[in-house]
C-alpha cells in the first residue's frame, strides 16, 4: 500500500529548524531522512522511517514553497498563505542569508556572473560546502547586489531594510556587495592569508570613511561604489611624495614624534628607504584610485608595499598602530599642505584596513 | 428590507506579471453583484495597484443580499485583445445582514483563480445599509442568524430550543452540462463555485424563513452539505436547530475559564436584556414548517434500508426506569408526557446540538442510525428536490421510529451524510436517542419548570445515563445494573452516544479515541443488482463495526463511547466503514468485564496453548490501557487513598446505605462483583486475524492523547496554544487479488500510519491532546482511498494538573449545587473525584507563561497582540540609523527611483497580516468569545494542467488547502475577526489524471467567525479591543505609498 498523495497542512505552519537546516544544505529527501535518522530520532520518538519521510517531505514541500518569498523577505511579512509567528519569520530569513565564510571568501570581488556561478562546482570542491548550497548563497548574494546595486544611502542599511537581516548579515552583505562593486582582488597568494572577516572589516572602514553616503546622508551616489570626486582628490595627495620638501619634512616630524621603534635600528634599515618608502606607498596606493584597474590592485598593494616589508622588519601590530596614528597627524605641522582633512579621512581608512590586515 | 451594499476597491498587491513584455500589470476591477456590475478605472504598469475607487452601490432587496455572493474580478487590460482574468474573490456578505455581528468587512483577500491558485491580494471595503421594512410576506430572512457550532454559542442563552430545521436544493451542475465541453476549465470551475454560492445563499434564507415560522431567531449546529451527484445535479442541503437565542450582554465579565462550553452559561447572571431580538415572548406555536410530497410511487428508487440499527445498539444501551426510582417514577412518567406534549408537535424531534444547557438532556437511550440506498439515475425529476426531500424524511421517520423503540422521544447530536459512487448513493442518518427537559423546548415555560425541579430526581452527574425505556419491555437484551453513581436507577453496562459528553458527568481517568475500521469488497455491478448488493452488505458492516468498537472499548477497560460516528463509504469494488467515538469510563456504568477468548475446538493442546497466550496478551493489554488513560474505579480500596478527600466519600456512602433499602444494597453489591466478560470466540482464522488486529492498535506515544469530542474528559488544564491541522492521504491498494483481509489490514494500518505521523508531526507541543479528530474517507477510484483528518492539538499543562484540582472543584460543585439543590446531598461525592471536570485557574497561564519552553516559542502560544507587538519592535531595528519610515520592497519599479529612504511603503506595524486561529472546537483554550460574526461557508475549486510543475499531487494539493485556510482567515480578519470557531473541511473532492498531467480538487469549509480575548488581557482591558488589532493590514498602509 503505497501512499501517492500524503500532506500535512497546519494553519500556523510548522518549521522544523533541523530539516530545514537540511534543506538549506542543499541535501535531497533521501539524504535528509538519512541524515535525520543518525541523529537518532526514530529512538527518541519511537517512530517509523516512513512517518520520517513523509514528514521530511511535507516540510521540504513547505520550504519550497517559501522559497519564492524568501527571495523578498517583506513579502514573507505581509504575505497570507503561510501563517508564520514573527520571530519564526525572522529565522526563515536569518538562516536563508546566512552564508559559509569560506565561500564568500572565495567569491568576494569576483564579478557575481553567470560565469562565476558555472565555477561553483570547483568552489564547492574547495570550501567543502554542497554544490547546491553554494549556488543558492550565489544566488543570494546576487540577488542582494541587484537590489540595491542603484540605491543610494548606507549600504548596509539598505540591505537591513529589504531583506530584513539582523544588522551584522546585513553589514557582511554590504560587504560582499562592495566588493563585488569594485572588483576587488582578493584571490592572489600573498593575499591567502586574509579571511573573509578581514575583508568585511576593510570595506566597512572604506565605506565609513571614503564613501559619501559618510558626510552627507542625502549623497547622490550609490554607496557601493567609491565617490569619483575623492578619488580624483587623492591624486592631490601626491605632493606628499613628489614635493622633495614635504616628504622630508613629513618624515622629520614622524619620527620626531620620539616614537622609538621608528628612530630604532630597524626602522629605516631594512625597509629599505624607511619612512620615505612607506610613505610613498600608501599616498601611491591612493593616487592610484582613479584607475579601475588599478582599484582592484588595492589590497595587493597594500599587503605587498606595507605589511610585508613591517612584517619582514618584524613590527608588532602595536608599532604599527603608532607608527600610523603619528604618520597619519604629522601634515598637521607641515607649511603649505592643504589637504590635511582629505589626508585624515584617507588615512582613517586606511590605517584601519591595514591594522585588521596586519596577522599571520 | 431592501438595501443598498456599497463596495469600495482600495488597492492590490502582489499582483502577478501579466504583461511578460514590461513584466508589469495594468490591472482594474470589476464588481459584480445580482446582475450589476461596476469597474475601477485601469491602473497602469503596476503590481501593486491604488485603485481607491470611489464607492459602488448596488440598490438590492434583501431576498438578493442573502442570496447573492460579492463578485469582485481583478482584470489586466489589454488593448489589443482580450482582458485577462488575473482571479476572484467571492465575499459572502450574510454577515453584515444581522444586526449584531460584524458592520464592515474589509481588509486585504488574496486574489484566487482556479487554475492558478492566489495571484496577489486586493483591499476591499464592504458596506450595507439595511431599510426597515415590515412586509409580512417577506421572502427574506435576513436577522437570523446562524452558527455552526453545535451547541449554545457562548455569549448567549438559549431561551428556547425550537427544534429541527432543513432544506435541500437542486440544480444542474455546469460541470455537466452540454457548454462544458466547449468553455474552459476555469469558466467551469467558477460557474460552478458561483453556484454553490448562490445555492447556500438560497438555502441559509430558506432556512431563516423556516426559523422565523418557528418564532426563533437563530439557528445552531449549521450543517451545510453538498451532494455531487453527478450527472443528475448539484444538491446543497443543511440541517440545524431552531433557537430564539439572548444576548447576554455582560459578556465582558471576567469568568474563569471553563473548559467546558456550557457550564459557562450558567454562571453569567441571566440579564434579560431587552434585545430587539427576542421572539419568547410570543406563545407557542404549532410547527408545521415541513409540508413533505411523499410519493408513494418509488418504484423507480431500489431502496433499501438498513433497518439493522436495533442489533447495532443491541448490547450497549440499558434501560429501564419503570422500577428504578421509587419516588423518581411516577415523576418520571409525568415528565415525560410533558416532554411528549412538546416534541410530539414536530415532525421530528430531532437537535443537531452535542452539547447542551445543563439540566436540558435528561437520559439518553442510545445511537440509532439508519441508512438507505438509492440509485441517482432513477431520479424521476432530477432537477427538484421532491425525490431527496422523501429519501431523507423516510430516514427521518426511521430514526424517529428507533428513538420511540428506545423510549425517547427526541434525538440529539443528529447528522446526516451521504456517500455516492457513479449513480448509487447510500444516505446515513444517525443521533443519540434521548429523553429531553421540556422547559427549553417550549415558550413561556420556564415558570413551569419550578415545579419540575422537583421531579429532576437524577443526580446531574449520572442522570443522563439512567435508562429511559422500560426495563420489563426492552427494546433488546441487554445488561442492566443499578447506578454506581447514585445507586437509585438502573443504568446499562455500555452506553454509545454521539453526543459530547455532557459537563456534568462523571469520568474516571482520561478518554482516548477508539476506531473501528473495516473493509467489504463487492462485486462490481450496475444499477439495482449493484444497490442489492450494498444494501446486502450494510447489515454485517454495521455489525462488524459494533463488534470491533465493543472489543476496542473493553480492551481499554472503558464502558461508554461520545462523538460516535460511523461513515460508511462506497466505491466501485468495496465498501469501506470507519467508526470513531471517544471512549471513557463512566463513573455511573459498571466496570466493563474482560474479554475472554474461547475456542472452539478445546481438545487440540497447541492450540489451547495459543488462547491462553492470547488471553494472557489480552489482559496484559487492558491492564496496560487502565494504567495510560488512568482508569482506577472509585470502588478499588487503593483508590481511596488516592483520592484527596477520602473521607467525605466513606461518608457519603454511609450516607447512601441508609437511604437505601436494604435490598438494594445486596443487589448492588452483586452486580458489583460480576464482572461478565465479553467472550471472543475463535472459530476460524478469520476470528484470530479479528483478534490480532485488536492489539496492533497502538497507544500514542506518551505525552500524547486524542479524542474526537471538543474536549478530552480527564484533562482540564489547557494553555492557549492550540495548532489547527488538516492531513490527507492517498492511498493505492496494490493487492491484485484483495481479500477481505488483506484489505482491511491495510486499511487499519492506513489510518494507523497517519495517526503516527501526526502525532510525529505535533511532538513539539507535548504535552497535548488531539481533540476532535474528524478522519473522512473517500475512495475516489478503484483502487484508491482517501484519508483527510482534521484536527487542533492542545497542549496541556502537565504540572499544574494536580494544584487546579482543589479549589474548582469546589466551584463546580457549587455550581452543581445551585442547579439542583436536591442534590446537596450528593456534592461530596463530585468534590471526591479528582478528575471531573474542573475550570482551569486562570494564575495558571501567566505561570505557563514565564516557564515557556516547548519547542515553539512562547510568543506564538498566544494573542495576535503579541504578534503584533513583536512586528513592531522588529521595524524599529529595521529602523535604526534612518530616521524615516521602514519600507518594504516591491520588487518592481521603485528600484529604479532610488530614494528607497523616501518611500514609506506598508510594512511596519499596519501591515502586518494579523493572526487568526482556526479550530473544530466551539471554543479557544484561556479565552473569551466576546462576538459572534456570522458564518463562514467557502467552497473553492482548483485544477492544474500541469500537475508535475507544481509537485506532483502532494505539491498540488498542500498548496491548496493552505490556499484556502489563508482564504479562511483572510475573511474573518475583514470581518474584524481573530479566530475561526467549529472549523470543519467538510468535503476535499481529489480527482487525479497523472497521464494529462491533471487534478482537480474541490474543498468545503465552514466555521464561525468570532472575536476573541484572552482571559489574562480580560481582567485588564473591561472593554477589550481586540477588533481593531485584528483588523487587517489597512488601509493606512496604502496611502502612503
């Protein structure tokens, strides 16, 4: 006697957290009633495989049928069909965004394309995480771009707002749409050892500090992207570097802030041209903004022009952090220099990023 | 009374693409009522449409209003060729016509199309003005008003019961007639939705008509039923009960919550308030609403009618009052013919109520049922109603012919049902015979009822189960002992009813439900020989299905059975009967015997082996069972121990001994230890697989009990969590070669199998029962059967069980008390027993509360209010950092607008979709029905063409019922609603064709629509304004956008 038609419809409907756990991890109901019956609940309850499948079957159909309004969580709020308590709401959505580091890590400033998405396969061999899952989260983060891709306003806070993540998914998620904006290269070896959350962080402090949604809430521009007008300013911070005067002068007043590490043996020695440098690259870092090709080089250039050589001259995170604090207030002092406060929100950015960065 | 309905469209949302160029909609309105019909202006390129039409008013008389759906059809404009249908939206507007229930309806309905399902929702406002009008010869009844539930809605008073009220009508089913071949499916389905609508609406003021001949003003237990019968018509039919109904008007008093309806009645002072609504004043009057043309020419129908229902009641209905009582006799007979004198002015004396006003039910004899066979395409005239109107009064006669038989004059918890296959049809009436108190039955009687207080001798919590026929003229053999309870009148051993049980009983330990399930083949067969061959069949079926009910019964050591329901369902090969009632022990019952096995051949020594082993199963079973459902009669010495007022009871037994001759006493004590056992005998396999299938009946898991009545005898203690369900299975009987056996084993484990999976499906809401568990069978095809249950789990508290025992106890018996006061000798002996039924304190709840820990989060287990609130607090984090308005994203145009900041779309707190809770039950666990808004009564079709894209048919029909019960909800929160009471599918029509990559359902509902308030929020808020949090995402939202 074999059941063709078996449903189970409840007027608050039912969530099991676990299957849907499953479901989200891509498995099939084959593989979900195997996983389920591991877990040891035909013991516990005393119940029969086939009660498990058509149970499993019921909830998978139900999740499918979510799915549509997953994909715009204000719906699933106003919607009638299902009738769901809110803070069950909240975890549907929740669990529906939430995403394995590995893959965003693997994603993060790739071009979130058809073509992107046809690697999954190799991703998903990498990271662990099922095909099915992996091509699902795509589809999130996708999804996410495009919806707010052309809004202007805090990015972050956009995406809280239409897709109703907790705030910390929603930063993650802007996160991932910055970079995805910019194209960021994040896949070279040197860059290996920087996490998913070390990236996250850096494109917060970027858009906190460099995006004009940060001075002005009513900005014209998407948030994602990078405000043209900063950039085109950031080449006027070359003079720090090109005007012979400026440079030494920067330098004399850094290190004669008495940081001793940077009047020490090392400093200077082994980084071979020291502050001068240093101080080259992160004002080129900036100048180089403009390029879009360039933009992508941003964390190469950092890891590769600053923290390797502070890593190879063996500084601690705290050297670092003096080293930027008084690199970042020495213009203060120096005559002719007009763009103290385009510096400062520059610098803010980029100590930040480099500070997160600087690890094993 | 004519009237003007007025119609406003306010808005859509969610609309699907209909234009695949733009992927936008231009969508309009029509608004169609009788043959009128209105549009909205198109709104373009939009999917979320701002209609804000301007009121629409259709000048109608009444007779139109109560027939007449609400036709609103959401259209995409297309210049070039035809408008799409995007769907409909069917409004019944009954609701506004009573002058006490709901005054508006409006609010967001998801827009249904049968091909598609819901495409979006439209905000709709529905008004009526009603103009006084006192033709005399009116048509119309509009003020009746009409519930499903079946027993005395909650915040009224039952003045008087007038009685049995019913109407059928007949017409061709579009789905047959010669344009269905060339209209599309979807036309079909909705010329058919259309007329069932307008068909109900006929029958409900029809109905009315009747209600208002009979000078009441409502009709209660409002069963409507519909009958596909193919190809000789569509038949709707409806029974009910006639009541002029009071409104008691401090409904807002706080009371403790009782779990039982009824009870809830008494307490709340009698205000006679003058209601325009009240029709008692008026004198009685003779009841001739029925004019039958019975004709006697029915040659053409091959019926036959079981006339077997005696031997169905035969062992479990005890009788006999003649002897009993000394005093109580002679008053009995006086009663009675008063009782006599007000039924026998009516047809039938029948109520299609389960549970009553105490004091109303005075004995009940037993079940009596009939059916009958009838061939459809006999029909002389198919397209009137004479033919069935005789088919069902002939049953009619004979179940009250059954009732006589058993001493009743009346009939309670009365339902008729059909069930057809291709052209035969077998109709099934069934009720509990009865023995009713005249004084609810009559006008101007209750001062009569003074004087038969006295005459009331029957304790209230065994009364009911004191026979009513003469114990030296028995309708059938049967049992009889004194009662255990009040050791003065006779009672039988086992007592089936289909009634609820009644509050004031007296039950040891906990209820279960009980099945019995059984399967006939038949051979297939044409016309009459087919109809001979089924009606051959009924008989044994009936007395199968006794029989197994009997041994599950005793083998839960229970001795009475509630809520009985036997559904006899026919299909090309097989007959298929399924029994569910609730089991209990009756204190005034004896306790049921054993059940012995006995075989025939006694001399072959394996084989005597395997009895006793069986026997010894057997025992283990029912000793097993006492333990679960707590069954330790009061008689057992251990048991005193337990009770917590053991005292009172020794001395109210010495009490008993002295008002008793002596006699009595030795006849008592010798019934009390004769304990006669129910001898299976096993002559042949086909006994021993009986026997095997006894004990393969599971127990539910622990944690877990079930029952088919509204509540569940043994437990009082209900938080408000309560989850509405509704599961369907289809089954294919592989067998090649089915015998008897194989099928009905299959069958059993058919519903078993789903029971398990239900209570696998609700472990999270442990401890909880599943109450009125309602299983339909339906055999759609050769070899298929269909299983729908719907059910609600409540979940319990476990703990609390123990502490609530004292103090309502005391309340209840108070309550007892001032009912009878005769019967101030006996309260002892209700405060001694720990399980009767008791209100739950309502500290309880804000205990449950705190320690809120069963897997679905405390917020869910109550008020929508909460809900709410939860909504609100999740917008302000959304909102945090912005200092605008939460916006909700409609994933269309406004993308390309930016600003998102600026729009201030629907999603804060006014448009979150209010919660509204279903149940089959009459009433919401922790809370107080403070209204009453009318019926609801939704038939939906849906088709797919293309079954495999949408899931198969479980995709298919899972979609599908939670379509309707989002259907459901979405009208009563327009309503001003926030719970569905007396819930109940009463049909789910699946037909499958996999090969086209078809099905087509069709699903009836209906339920009462009301307004609840927690009992916790009832202390606080006296004027409680739960209506406007219900009313649903308003229209506030839409303005804004």
């Amino acid at each position: 006697m074999s059941s063709d038609l078996d449903v189970f419809v409840g007027n608050t409907t039912l969530i099991d957290e676990e299957v849907y756990r499953l479901w989200l991890d891509g498995h099939s109901v084959a593989e979900a009633v195997a996983r389920r019956l591991r877990g040891g609940v035909l013991e516990r309850e005393g119940t029969s495989v086939a009660v498990l499948q058509s149970d499993t079957r019921d909830h998978y159909r139900t999740f499918q049928m979510l799915e549509r309004l997953l994909h715009a969580p204000p719906r699933l709020l106003q919607q009638l069909l299902f009738q769901i308590p809110p803070e069950r709401q909240a975890l549907l959505v929740q669990r529906y965004y939430a995403f394995d580091e590995a893959l965003a890590r693997e994603l993060l400033g790739k071009k979130l394309s058809k073509g992107t998405k046809k690697e999954l396969d190799e991703v998903s061999a990498r990271t662990g995480v099922g095909i099915r899952s992996c091509r699902r989260q795509f589809d999130n983060f996708k999804r996410v771009f495009k919806a707010v891709e052309e809004l202007r306003g805090p990015l972050a806070e956009n995406i809280q707002q239409l897709f109703l993540l907790p705030p910390a998914l929603a930063r993650d998620y802007a996160a991932i749409v910055f970079f995805a904006n910019s194209r960021f290269e994040t896949g070279k070896r040197r860059l290996q050892f920087l996490s998913f959350g070390d990236f996250a962080a850096c494109a917060q402090s970027m858009m906190a500090h460099w995006s004009q949604g940060a001075l002005a809430p009513e900005a014209a521009e998407p948030d994602g992207d990078l405000p043209k007008s900063f950039l085109q300013d950031l080449k006027e911070l070359k003079v720090l570097v090109s005007d012979k005067d400026l440079l030494d002068q920067h330098k004399r007043d850094t290190s004669g802030m008495g940081v001793p590490v940077l009047g020490g043996p090392g400093f200077g020695g082994s980084l071979g041209g020291g502050v001068p440098a240093l101080s080259r690259a992160l004002v080129n870092v900036g100048g180089k903004l403009t390029h879009a090709r360039d933009v992508r080089d941003f964390f190469v250039d950092l890891v590769e022009k600053v923290i390797e050589p502070c890593r190879s001259d063996k500084w601690s995170p705290g050297d670092l952090r003096l080293f930027l604090t008084h690199y970042t207030a020495a213009p203060r002092n120096l005559p002719g220099f007009r763009h103290q406060a385009l510096w400062e929100r520059y610098m803010a950015a980029i100590s930040a990023c480099l500070l997160r960065m600087y690890h094993d | 009374m004519p009237g003007k309905l007025k119609v406003k469209i306010v808005a859509g949302r969610h609309l699907p693409v209909m234009d695949r160029a733009s992927d936008l909609t231009d969508a309009f309105v029509e608004v169609k009522f009788g043959n009128t019909t209105f549009k909205t202006d198109v709104y373009p390129k939009s999917l979320n449409p701002q209609w804000n039409s301007e009121w629409f008013k259709f000048e109608v008389d009444d007779e139109e209003l109560q027939d007449e759906p609400l036709q609103i059809t959401v259209l995409d404009h297309d210049t070039y060729s035809a408008n799409d249908a995007i769907g409909k939206v069917y409004i019944d507007i009954d609701p506004l016509l009573y002058s006490e229930a709901a005054t508006v309806i409006s609010g967001w309905f998801p827009i249904y199309d049968t091909i598609h399902g819901i495409r979006g929702e439209i905000n709709v406002v529905v008004k009526v003005d009603l103009f006084n009008d006192l033709n005399r010869f009116r048509q119309s009844s509009c003020g009746v008003k009409f519930f499903c539930t079946t027993s005395i809605p909650k915040c009224y008073r039952a003045v008087v019961i007038h009685g049995f009220v019913e109407e059928l009508v007949v017409n061709e089913d579009p789905e047959y007639q010669w344009i269905d071949r060339i209209r599309t499916p979807r036309a079909s389905n909705e010329a058919r939705q259309r007329l069932i609508s307008l068909m109900s609406g006929e029958l409900q003021r029809k109905i009315g008509l009747k209600v208002l001949e009979m000078r009441g003003n409502a009709v209660v237990g409002y069963l409507q039923c519909f009958d596909l019968e193919g190809e000789s018509g569509l038949v709707v039919r409806a029974i009910g009960t006639a009541c002029t109904l009071d409104k008691l008007s401090n409904t807002s008093a706080f009371l403790p919550a009782c779990n039982s309806p009824s009870k809830e009645m008494k307490e709340i002072p009698f205000n006679e308030d003058p209601n325009p609504n009240t029709y008692s004043s008026g004198p009685s009057t003779p009841l001739k609403n029925q004019t039958y043309s019975f004709s006697p020419s029915k040659s053409y129908s091959r019926q036959s009618s079981s006339s077997d229902t005696d031997l169905s009641l035969t062992p479990k209905t005890g009788m006999g009052s003649g002897s009993a009582g000394k005093e109580g006799g002679p008053f009995k007979t006086l009663l009675r013919q008063q009782t006599q004198s007000a039924l026998e002015q009516r047809e039938f004396p029948f109520f299609t109520l389960t549970t009553f006003p105490p004091g109303f039910l005075l004995h009940v004899g037993g079940v009596v049922s009939a059916r009958s066979v009838k061939l459809l395409d006999r029909i002389h005239n198919p397209d009137e109603p004479e033919t069935r109107d005789a088919w069902w009064a002939e049953i009619r006669q004979e179940i009250k012919s059954h009732a006589k038989a058993l001493g009743c004059h009346a009939v309670v918890g009365y339902s008729e049902s059909t069930s057809i296959c291709e052209e035969v049809c077998i109709l099934s009436a069934s009720g509990t015979a009865a023995v009713l108190n005249p004084r609810f039955l009559q006008d101007g009687t209750m001062e009569g009822c003074l004087e038969q207080r006295i005459e009331e001798a029957s304790p209230p919590g065994c009364g009911f189960c004191h026979i009513p026929y003469d114990e030296l003229n028995m309708p059938f053999p049967a049992h009889l002992t004194y009662c255990y309870n009040c050791r003065k009148q006779k009672v039988p051993d086992v007592l089936f009813t289909t009634i609820d049980l009644p509050v004031e009983a007296i039950v040891v330990g906990k209820g279960c439900l009980i099945q019995a399930r059984l399967c006939r083949l038949k051979k297939k067969a044409q016309a009459e020989a087919n109809a001979t061959s089924i009606s051959n069949l009924l008989p044994f079926m009936e007395y199968e299905v006794h029989t197994q009910l009997m041994n599950k019964l005793k083998l839960r050591g229970m001795n009475a059975l509630f809520g009985l329901r036997i559904q006899i369902t026919v299909g090309e090969n097989m007959l298929m009967g399924l029994a569910s009632a609730t089991g209990v022990y009756l204190a005034a019952l004896p306790t049921p015997g054993g059940i012995q096995i006995a075989g025939k051949t006694p001399n072959d020594g394996t084989y005597e082996q395997h009895i006793s082993h069986m026997q010894k199963k057997i025992n283990d079973t029912i000793a097993k069972n006492k333990e679960l459902y707590e069954i330790n009669p009061p008689e057992l010495p251990e048991e005193i121990i337990g009770s917590p007022i053991p005292e009172p009871r020794q001395r109210s037994r010495l009490l008993r001994s002295q008002s008793e001759s002596s006699d009595e006493v030795t006849e008592l004590d010798l019934s009390h230890g004769k304990k006669d056992a129910f001898v299976l005998e096993i002559d042949d396999t086909d006994a021993m697989e009986d026997v095997h299938s006894l004990l393969t009946d599971v127990p539910p898991p622990s944690g877990f009990y079930s029952c088919n009545t509204e509540i569940m005898p043994g437990i009082n203690n209900w938080t408000p969590e309560i989850q509405m369900f509704t599961a369907v299975r289809v089954s294919r009987l592989s067998n090649i070669n089915p015998t008897n056996q194989t099928l009905n084993k299959n069958f059993n484990d058919l519903c078993e199998n789903l029971l398990k999976s239900l209570y696998f499906k609700l472990r999270s809401m442990v401890p909880c029962c599943l109450c009125h568990v309602n299983f339909t069978v339906a055999l759609p095809e050769d070899e298929l059967v269909q299983i729908a249950v719907t059910a609600v789990a409540i979940t319990y508290d476990k703990n609390q069980a123990l502490q609530a025992n004292k103090a309502p106890t005391e309340k209840s018996q108070q309550r007892a008390s001032t009912d009878n006061e005769e019967q101030l000798q006996f309260p002892l002996e209700l405060s001694s027993d720990p399980l009767s039924s008791q209100p739950f304190s309502p500290a309880k709840e804000a205990l449950e509360g705190a320690s809120s820990h069963t897997g679905i989060p405390a917020a869910q287990r109550d008020r929508c209010n909460s809900w709410i609130e939860l909504i609100k607090l999740k917008a302000q984090t959304i909102r945090r950092g912005s200092i605008k308005t939460t916006t909700s994203l409609e994933k269309a145009s406004p993308l390309a607008e930016g600003y998102l900041r600026h729009r201030s779309v629907p999603s804060g707190t006014n448009s979150t979709v209010s919660v509204v809770k279903m149940t089959p039950l009459s009433f919401l666990p922790g809370a107080k029905i403070t209204k009453y808004l009318g019926i609801i009564n939704m038939f939906f079709i849906r088709e797919t063409t293309s079954l495999r894209e949408e899931g198969g048919v479980s995709g298919f029909l899972h979609a599908f019922i939670a379509e309707v019960f989002a259907m459901v909800r979405a009208h009563v929160a327009a309503l001003g609603g926030n719970a569905v009471v007396s819930y109940i599918m009463k049909q789910c029509v699946f037909m499958e064709n996999p090969n086209k990559n078809q099905a087509q359902c069709l699903i009836n509902v209906s339920g009462d629509a009301v307004i609840f308030v927690r009992e916790s929020e009832l202390e606080v808020l006296p004027a409680p304004p739960p209506a406007a949090a219900a009313q649903p995402a308003g229209s506030a939202g839409d303005v804004t956008t």
